[in-house]
C-alpha cells in the first residue's frame, strides 16, 4: 500500500502539514493543516476520502430488503441503521404504531446497540490515550496495554460489550447485521428463557456501567483544566427528546439549544426534519456539512450524540443516570459543557442509562407476547430518525407504485458533527502544534480531538495503534522542512525522500 506525501505549495504561500490517515476510527479520512511563516495555524480540515454511494444504489430496491442492506454502512452499529431504515419503512406502508411487542423488541435491540458501541468506544479506542497519556509510548496506546496494565477497566470494558451483543443477538438474530425488525414491526419475539439469561447478568453489568461513569469523572478531576479546555468551542446542540423532554434514543421530536443552552427549537416531527436543517457540499470532502436553516452556514452548524443528548434532554428518565446527568450539568456551573473530551464522560451515563432501560424491558411482559406486524394505509414518503451512539441518524425514502425505492437521503451521525470535528480539529492545532517540532504524540492530540466524537467515517473497521502514517511540513516554495514516517509504531524523522513511500 502506498501512502502519497502532498508536497504541493499553497498558493497563499503557507505551509502544509497531512495526517494520513487518521487512526482508530471507523473508516479513512485525513488531516491536513496550512501554517504561516511564524508556524501558526491558518487553516485545518478533516477530510474523509472515501466515497460510498448507498444514498444511489439502494434507488430501484425493493423498499422491504433495505432495512437489511443499510446495515452494511457499519460493523459497528448496524443495528441502528436496521431500526431508523425500518421506522421509515413503518410510515410508508401505514404502519403507524407498530404493535407493543415490535415496539418492546425494537427497543431492547437498539439499547443493547448503545450498550456495545458505547463500551467498545470507550474501553478500547479512547482510554489507551485517556489512561497513559496522549503522548504516550505508542507500543502500549492500544487495548492491549490496557489489559496489561488495567486488567480490571479492560474486563468490564470486554464483557460489557459481549452483553450488548448478546441482547443484539437474542432480539435481531445475530450479533452482527441481523434480520429482526422489518417494515411494519418484527420478525420475532424474546422468549423466556432468553430473558431469563439476560436478567441473570444484568446485576454485574449495572455495577461495572456505574464503575465507567466513575472512571471518566475520575479523569475529569485529576486534570480538569486539560479536560475543560482540550478542544473546547462553543456550538448548538442537537437531538431527539420524548415528548415530555427526557432523553430517548429510540424515538421522539427534534430539539435544538444555542451554545447558551437557549431552545432555538422544540417538540418538532421527524417527519418535518428538512424544514429545520440543510445540508452544504464542499469540494475537500465526501462528507457533507448540515446546518440549522434558521441561523445559515456560518452559525448554524451543531453537534449532535452524547455531549448534546446529556445536555438537551430535561431529564434522563432512569434513577441511576439521572443522578449522574446531574452531576455533570453541575461541573459546567450553570452552563453548558462545551468541552470536547467530556464526550467521554456523558458516553459513560449513556451506557449506565442503556443498561438500566434494558433492566426495565426485561420486565416487559410485550417482550414475549403479541402482535409481531402492522399493517395501514400506504404512504409514498417516509423519514426514520433515531438516536444512534454517535448521533441522530436521519433515514428519508420515498418508495414507488410498484414498491421500489425512488430516493434516498440518509443523514448519519458523524454528519451532523462534520464542522464539530474541524473546530475540535482546528482548537488542538493552534494550542498544541504552532511552533513545536512534529512528534507522534503531537500529531495523536489531533487524532484524540477526532476520536473523541466517535467517528463513523464509513464502514471500515478499526486500526489498533498500527495505521501507517507519512506526515510532512513543506515551505511556501515546496522546499521540505521535515518529514516524519510512523509504521508499525515506529516514528522516524526522513528529510532523504519527498515522494510517496511503500510498505
């Protein structure tokens, strides 16, 4: 594989730095940063370079395989594409609630997706920078070093996951890109017997979920000025809420805050999602750029999934994560948190909520009987929305007379926090890297700023701490200034070559 160096002056005469590509994230994408003559930061974008085109091929599907096709976006969190593909499927052909038992499944399926993303996220991909460092020895920057120096984080962090999984694997079939909700409901039920295995785990995994949340607030009051200010900018907040304003993953209206904490909307319909937000094309990026139409591109734009969620709900409505909800909405001192690596922390009350709603669907009798389908009066237009881990995900079809797909626009979480992740981008370059010298642990401040969002950049699966990287810093005449080669763990410093090289 071949990694190209970008040698090419700007021609505003600035200098360029590439991160490529960016690790420990789902999917490809890089970085690249444009300095001045004094070494300041003019400019920072991330880019994501692949381009995947499931909005154009699922056109001319039958509508009833799509909840299926889309989970093939992500390894990760297929269930959540599953679900906002079938509720969109729901309204189209009429089915509009779907039967108690369908609605009881679904929710014990995508919960158990918060569980497992949530844990996998935290306990594999950040806390190897959250425990030893961002600058860290690289060699023990992975989970492998967690289980070898925290052996205890790094066990709840496995089989907190492997129970979330397993409630995917009970109520969709299998762990990974299952069959379980369909258009109109679900395909099966839970039987005792599954329920009675899930309940018996559920006193173990609620002690280690509150154990996470104490770990990320433990992180926060060791070092609170690293963590108020690493990558800190004020936004607009984004998400789904229940009617009543309590948080939901699975369904709801839409409402957005001001960085102020200001309701800038409330209690709007899914289906009316395109009146409040529009989506911008740029030239540097597969990925689009959404903002809130009411403030235009320049101060519309928000972010979305754990940060916003904690803070735009009113309440959490579950005993143990309120508290903790609590908690956090008292570090920022009456306003809104708007630090980057607090994502991490409203994560973990997010997982510890997953897993009590789970607690509380287990003792669901709809789980084991009823209706599993509905049917009505069909629909040409249908939008599903629902809370994924990373963010509100956006699922809009229309579907044709003889049941075939004619549009499809999906809008996925890490899309609502494209700008988000350039200003976090942006905010570490110019604290951390104007003037220093170019090191593996400087460019891994950058990367940290991105994973803390959790990024889907596609459907990709992760790198453990092994991604090759080619980064070089280049004069305004195209004159090499340093290049530094990071393979395999390994950061060596070549000012010999200015072309591409090959592993």
């Amino acid at each position: 594989m071949t990694f190209g160096l970008e040698t090419a002056a700007h021609p505003e005469g600035l200098r360029r730095v590439a991160i490529d590509p960016v690790s420990r994230v789902e999917g490809h994408g890089k970085v690249t940063l444009l300095l001045d003559e004094h070494n300041r930061v003019q400019q920072v974008r991330l880019h994501i370079v692949e381009f995947r085109g499931f909005e154009k091929f699922i056109e001319g599907r039958p509508y009833w395989e799509v909840p299926v096709m889309v989970q093939r976006l992500c390894g990760i969190c297929p269930v959540s594409h599953h679900l906002a593909a079938a509720k969109a499927f729901d309204r189209i052909i009429g089915a509009m609630p779907v039967p108690a038992s369908a609605d009881a499944v679904r929710r014990l399926m995508h919960y158990g997706q918060m569980l497992q993303s949530h844990a996998l996220h935290f306990f594999h991909l950040s806390s190897p920078d959250l425990l030893f460092g961002f600058d860290s020895e690289v060699a023990k920057r992975n989970i492998v070093g967690v289980a070898q120096a925290h052996p205890e984080i790094a066990r709840k962090g496995i089989f907190l996951r492997k129970f979330g999984q397993e409630v995917i694997r009970i109520t969709s079939g299998k762990r990974v890109h299952g069959t379980g909700a369909i258009p109109g409901g679900v395909n099966k039920l839970v039987t005792a017997e599954e329920r009675d295995t899930l309940k018996r785990e559920l006193p173990q995994m609620l002690a280690w979920a509150q154990d996470a949340v104490n770990i990320a607030k433990q992180l926060h009051a060791q070092n609170p000025a690293l963590y108020n200010q690493f990558g800190s900018f004020r936004s607009n907040l984004l998400s789904l809420v229940r009617p009543d304003g309590a948080m939901d993953f699975y369904d709801g209206v839409l409402r957005a805050r001001d960085a102020d904490g200001k309701i800038l909307f409330d209690g709007v319909s899914d289906q009316r999602y395109l009146e409040l937000i529009e989506e911008e094309v740029r030239s540097w990026s597969y990925m689009k750029f959404p903002h809130l139409r009411s403030l235009g591109r320049e101060q519309g734009w928000y972010r979305v999934g754990p940060l916003a969620r904690v803070q735009n709900c009113d309440f959490i409505p579950t005993p143990l994560a309120e508290a903790e909800r609590q908690a956090f909405v008292a570090w920022g001192r009456g306003e809104v948190v708007h630090a980057t690596l607090a994502y991490h922390w409203a994560r973990m009350i997010e997982m510890l909520h997953a897993v009590e709603v789970i607690a509380e669907l287990l003792d669901n009798p709809a789980l084991l009987s009823g209706d599993l389908v509905s049917t009505g009066t069909r629909q040409r237009s249908g939008v599903g929305i629902i809370e994924a881990p990373r963010g509100t995900l956006i699922h809009d079809y229309d579907v044709g007379d003889n049941d075939l797909v004619t549009r499809c626009n999906l809008i996925v979480s890490t899309t609502h926090n494209n700008q988000a992740m350039n200003e976090a981008v942006r905010a570490v370059a110019r604290d951390y890297l104007d003037g220093r010298e170019l090191t593996e642990g400087l460019l891994n401040h950058i990367e940290v700023a991105i994973r803390a969002y959790d990024p889907c950049l596609s459907c990709a699966t992760h790198a453990l701490g092994r991604m090759p990287l080619d980064v070089a810093l280049v004069a305004h005449d195209g004159t090499l200034i340093d290049r530094v080669l990071k393979s395999q763990g390994e950061l060596v410093h070549d000012l010999g070559s200015a072309t591409g090289w090959s592993t």
